[in-house]
C-alpha cells in the first residue's frame, strides 16, 4: 500500500477516535502490506505493531466452524448431524427445535432465537451451563424462518466439538488449526495473552450524555481475565501476523486441496458448506446495506457472505470489550485483509478494508469513511434525541412509593441469573453477572439502571402483589421480545 493509503488510515483514525489499529493485507502466496498505527496503550504510549495481540471477538466463530469442518472430515459427524444426538440435554423452549436443530443451524444463526445476549454476557457460568439456560430463553421467530445472530448457539458449537473430539474447544483448536498453521502468538485466555507480551489494552468511547467532549474515549476492562465460556464464540486472542496465515489458508482453498498437519482438507464438504451461503441476512442495521455496491447479504458458516462492486467477498467483523475486528477476503481476486483497533465495536476496520480493496481491484476508491462516518454520526444524533425525548416525558415523583428496604433482595430468572439489589449511600445498588450498576429512581416502582460498560441505560420495573410487596422485577434485557422477569427469592 503506498503513502496515501497510510495517510488516510491515521486521519481516520483521529477522526474517528481509535488510539491503536493495526492491518496487514495479503494474497494467496504472501503478506503485501503489514502495520500498526497509534497506540496499544495510550497512558504508557506503547505503540501498536504488526505483533501486537488483540481480542478478535466474533471472528473466533470462524475457528469454530472450521474446527467442526475437520472432525467431519474425520467421519465423526455431518453437518446436518443434529446437536441432540451429540448433546443429549441439549433443550430449547421450541421443542421441534429440540429435536432438529443441526450442527448446521448451529453455526447460520437460524434458532429462532434473538440474540439474548445479556444471558451469557460477562456469566460467571461453564459452556454446558449456559447450553442449559437456552430452554428458558424465548424465541421470537419460528425455527429456521429467519436469521438471527446468536451468540450462545457457537457456545453450544464449541460443546459439539468438545464432545466429538474428547478435548477442548481450547486444545482442539490449538492443535489441529493454531499450530499446524504456525500462529504462534495466538491465545485463548487474556492472561496467557497478556503474559506473551505486546497486548493491545481497551477502551471505548465515554457515553454522550456524560462526555466532556466528542470522541472522548476511557480505559476499559477486558472481557474476561481468565478461560471464557465465551470462546468458541468470540474469545480467541491474536494479530494480524497470525490472522494472515489463517487468511492465507482459506484463499488457497478457494482452489486447492490443503495440507494442514496431518489433516488434509475436503474442499468439497468442508470449504464447499463453510463459503456456501446458507441464510438471507436481513438485519438493516448493518452498515453495508443501502450502498448497490455490495450485493445481497447472506450468512455461511461462520463467515458472511456478499458481494462487493462485483467481486464476490466473505468476511466477518468483531466486537467485544475495548475492540473491534474485520477479517476478509475476496476469493476470486485472491487478496485479503486483517484489522484489528482497540476500542469498542469500531467499525473501522471494516471500512479501511474496503478501502484497501478499492485500490487492489484498481477501482476508483470511494469515500467510505465519509459515507459510514455520516451513518454513525446520525445513529448517535438519533440516540441522543431519543433519549432527551424519554427525559421530557418521564413524570417525576419526589421518591419511591415504598421505602428503599423494601426493594432490596435477590432475584432469579433461570435463563439470565440472578440480580442482587442492595443499599448503597443511601440508593439502590444492582449486581447482575458480574458488573455492578447504579439505580436512581425513574417513577412510580421502576428505576434506571445503568453500567458504565453499556451505554445503554435500562428501566427496571418492580413487580408489587395486592399487599404492597416486592414480589419480582422485569428488565428489557432483550428487545425482541417481552421483559425479561427475575423472580424473588
């Protein structure tokens, strides 16, 4: 990539506040262009390198597709092999569900189920655990009708694999895709990453309504210190180095058989289902969708699938805790593109890749940032506007209508945990899954209850019986369907 590549990588980044990318571009033979810009921490002004290790969040579900890919080249199951056969305490609350629900359905995000995420967010819960909780998780959709993303199906992809294999997702992972393929600072716990050196630390933007100034951003926690549940869905830790052997690989099976350790790849079963569109995508919250230049979207296993002016393209994005990840290529070209950034659910990366490929496929560039900086700033504006409308027409009442002891206690829903409230300097106090969040009251018996992890205040609503006591609460957790309800204990 030539000087005016590099110079609109670092104006995009001012404008668009991301301390620390890194992005490596690559054909089927060699990397062509590997770098890192700014910081991977900005209190130490430690810089970014094409070494530097980041979370790549849900372009882990790659892994994990291709993982299941292997062992049904082993002759250890199909794709179309159901996960109660595997699984037998698998459960949904759609019993066809239940009993048809494929390895296939698994990983195309056609469970029926929404996305449900504040259920496995942060849990302190094992994978079999949270598979568990999915028979109290309600759909909104009728099995297979539509696709859904869904986090807690790759959780359940990655017990599949444990199973069939009889090691870890962890080890299995390691050993017949990490290693063959040499990708040596590759991690799946935060602390082994850490302990390797050169880790990219997160942040996100502040939230706007407490914000000195625009694209004030702040230091974050990561995700998880430990082993997550949350591997085989979005835990997997790595950099552009690594990610352009990973890349390579799968550009060379557009067209070749491949040798990887002892495992030689069925391009026909393996590569023909995982690049292979499965389900219409039709969430129009997507970035791409409204420009003619990329085609109409679907999902394949573990990859999304589309067009881009013309050319057909596969490719994925992440976001977890303090980053963002992208992770494409374009098969007929024969080129591809790795960028990681460490703040919150930056779409950068995706865009600086398109970017790239305006200027690979020798196409004249399109002012992406422009066009999907104008998209986000106009989300934001939205949001703000929202929020000061739900302000103007909230009624205000001097204090509860019971006294704060009342309300404290804890509470349970079976699919999300459990809720603790308690006193605090005098107000609420709300534990739930690991993060704590602050309480003031909104009216009547429901409050606000916000985290400084989610810029994304809620309502929470106390259940009250005829004799004025504190029975439950209800939370709009999930959006797409009815408020979630935590019993009292």
């Amino acid at each position: 990539m030539n000087t005016e590549y590099e110079n609109l990588i670092t104006a995009a980044m001012q404008d668009w506040h991301v301390p620390g990318l890194a992005i490596a571009i690559i054909n089927r033979d060699k990397v062509l262009y590997s770098q890192g810009f700014g910081w991977r921490d900005c209190e130490q002004q430690l810089p970014v390198t094409h070494d530097t290790i980041f979370w790549i969040a849900s372009c882990s579900k790659a892994f994990t597709a291709f993982a299941l890919g292997l062992l049904i080249d082993d002759g250890k199951l199909d794709w179309d092999t159901t996960v109660r056969s595997i699984l037998p305490d698998f459960a949904m609350q759609d019993p066809v569900a239940t009993e048809r629900l494929t390895v296939r359905d698994l990983l195309c995000h056609r469970s029926g189920l929404p996305r449900h995420d504040k259920a496995w967010f942060k849990v302190a819960a094992s994978r079999h655990e949270l598979m568990q909780r999915l028979a109290h998780l309600a759909p909104n959709k009728d099995f297979r009708a539509v696709y859904q993303y869904q986090n807690i199906m790759y959780i359940v992809a990655g017990l599949v694999v444990e199973r069939v294999s009889g090691l870890s997702w962890e080890a299995f992972v390691q050993q017949r895709i990490v290693e063959p393929l040499g990708m040596s600072r590759t991690f799946f716990a935060h602390v082994a990453a850490a302990q390797a050196g050169n880790f990219a630390q997160p942040y996100q933007p502040v939230p706007l309504r407490r914000a000195t100034a625009i694209g004030e951003i702040q230091r974050m926690a990561h995700y998880a210190q430990e082993n997550s549940a949350l591997g085989p869905a979005g835990g997997i830790q790595s950099n552009i180095n690594d990610l352009s052997y990973w890349l390579r690989m799968n550009l060379r099976l557009m067209t070749d058989d491949f040798q990887l350790g002892q495992s030689k790849i069925n391009r026909q079963s393996t590569i023909g289902n995982l690049f292979k569109p499965q389900v219409v995508v039709g969430d129009e919250t997507t970035l791409i969708y409204g420009y003619e230049e990329f085609g109409h979207s679907t999902y394949g296993l573990g990859w999304r699938l589309n067009t881009y002016r013309g050319h057909w393209l596969a490719q994925h994005n992440g976001a977890i805790d303090g980053f963002g990840s992208h992770v494409s290529f374009l098969p007929e070209a024969g080129v591809g593109v790795v960028a990681l950034a460490n703040v919150d659910a930056s779409n950068l990366p995706a865009t600086l890749a398109y970017c790239a490929y305006d200027r690979l496929l020798g196409l004249p560039p399109i002012d992406w940032l422009g066009r999907f900086k104008g998209k986000i700033d106009k989300w934001q504006a939205e949001a703000v506007a929202l929020r000061n409308k739900v302000l103007a027409e909230r009624k205000v009442a001097a204090a509860p209508p019971r006294s704060l002891p009342n309300y404290v206690g804890q509470f349970v829903n079976a699919g999300y945990g459990a809720i603790g409230i308690r006193q605090h300097n005098g107000h609420l106090a709300m534990r739930f899954n690991g993060l704590d969040f602050s309480v003031s009251h909104w009216q009547d018996d429901t409050f606000e209850i916000d985290t400084e992890t989610f810029d994304d205040p809620k309502l929470m609503t106390f259940r009250v019986s005829a004799e004025g006591q504190v029975t439950g609460l209800a939370i709009q957790w999930e959006a797409a369907v009815a408020a979630i309800e935590f019993e009292r204990t």
